[in-house]
C-alpha cells in the first residue's frame, strides 16, 4: 500500500469476518453514491443508511465514527481504485524502461492526457466526490482530506514526477531541475480547463473540444519544458 492509512485499512479489512466486510462494502458503495450527489455536508446519516438499506444503528455497528468515518473509508477506496487506473495507463504510456523516441513524445503525452481524462468517465462517482472535496474543503475534516491525498493523488505525483525525470535524463525534456513541479504542470495543462468546463466530468464536452483542449495542454507544456 502506497500510505499507513491504506495499510492500516487493508489490515482491518483481514481481520474483519467475511460477511460484516460485505456488510460494510455495500454500505461504502450506496455512500458513494449519495455523497457524490449531496456532498460531505449535505449528506445526512439517516439518508447514507436508506441507500444501503440499513438502519443507523448498522451504520455507527460497522462505522463507530459515523459520517466522517465512512466519508473516509469511501474516499479512501475509490482513490485508490482511481489511482491504480492511473499508475496502469502511466506506465503502459510512459515505461520509464523505455522512453519515447523524440517524434512520438508529443504523440505519447497526448495519449496519457487522453488516459487520463478519459478516467473522469470511468469513475463518476469518484469524482463527484473530488468535486465536493474541493468545494467543501473547510467542512471536511482535515484527516479526511490527508487520507485522500495519501491514496490517491500523492503516489500519482510521484510517479509522474519519476516519469518526467526519465523523459529528462533521455533528453526529450528539460524539468528546470525540478521533475515534481514538471509532472504538476502537465496534469494542470491537460487537465484544468477540461475539469473546470465539464464541473469534474458531470457535464462532458463534445469530443473535439476535449481533444483541442488536451492537444493545447500537451503543446504549452512541451514549449514550456523543451530540450535545451
């Protein structure tokens, strides 16, 4: 596991009986949804417990720390489902074994940006959760938001940033000595317009300005960073 928290997670998932893990499983997975829509705020125990078909009682019986908790738990698992979607299309695109030859780079970043946008798609509900994340971040509690940084986005920044530092020592790029602040810059030229004009996927943009977005992205970056 890429944190202590997924760590401690995974083992509490070990030791837990088989049918009280299910239990809790799908309690996880109808919060999914009803956070997704409502946000962390917004959405009520009693609400969390009608989608799982449970009462509240059975909720605190599998999560003692009640909303926040299981908030946790949900984040939690779907970063690290997302995570692992995104490490998978990382290193198919950008084998740090192998990179690119310097006329397929911008064809290669091209299809990353693609893989990745693409996943927004993939994991609605996951995003829908980002979304509310960003929006409600002062109601959030703060072990809440480290626990999602952890499973998700911190392991994908490193693995970017390990990414760009071998597109660098192959020469295809020039990271200014800093490969962490390159990877950043990448994700937030493909990625910002298309997050921000899509409201994190809810509303999807025709194809061709998707396309025309991820293809300008991919160009600002590769001026930004070219090889000396």
């Amino acid at each position: 596991m890429g944190s202590s928290n997924e760590a401690r997670l995974e083992q509490a998932r070990r030791e837990v009986p088989p049918r009280r893990l299910a239990k809790q499983i799908a309690i996880a997975g109808a919060s999914c949804t009803v956070f997704g829509r409502e946000g962390y705020t917004r959405a009520s125990v009693d609400a969390l417990a009608a989608a799982a078909g449970v009462s509240t009682r059975t909720l605190y019986n599998h999560f003692p720390g009640g909303k926040a908790d299981l908030f946790r738990t949900v984040v939690t698992w779907t970063s690290a489902e997302v995570r692992d979607a995104q490490l998978d299309r990382l290193h198919t695109v950008l084998d740090p074994r192998r990179p690119p030859c310097p006329e397929n780079l911008e064809r290669d970043l091209v299809a990353l940006a693609r893989a990745f946008i693409d996943l927004m798609t993939e994991f609605p509900d996951h995003f829908a959760l980002v979304r509310h994340i960003h929006a409600e971040a002062d109601h959030v509690p703060a072990d809440v938001l480290a626990a999602w940084q952890e499973a998700g986005p911190v392991p994908v920044g490193r693995a970017l940033a390990d990414a760009m530092a071998a597109l660098a020592e192959a020469g295809l790029i020039d990271v200014h000595g800093d490969a962490a602040l390159a990877g950043s810059h990448f994700t937030a030229l493909i990625s910002h317009a298309i997050t921000q004009l899509s409201h994190y996927g809810v509303r999807p943009l025709p194809p061709k300005d998707t396309e025309l977005l991820i293809r300008g992205g991919v160009g600002a970056f590769l001026r930004a960073y070219a090889a000396r």
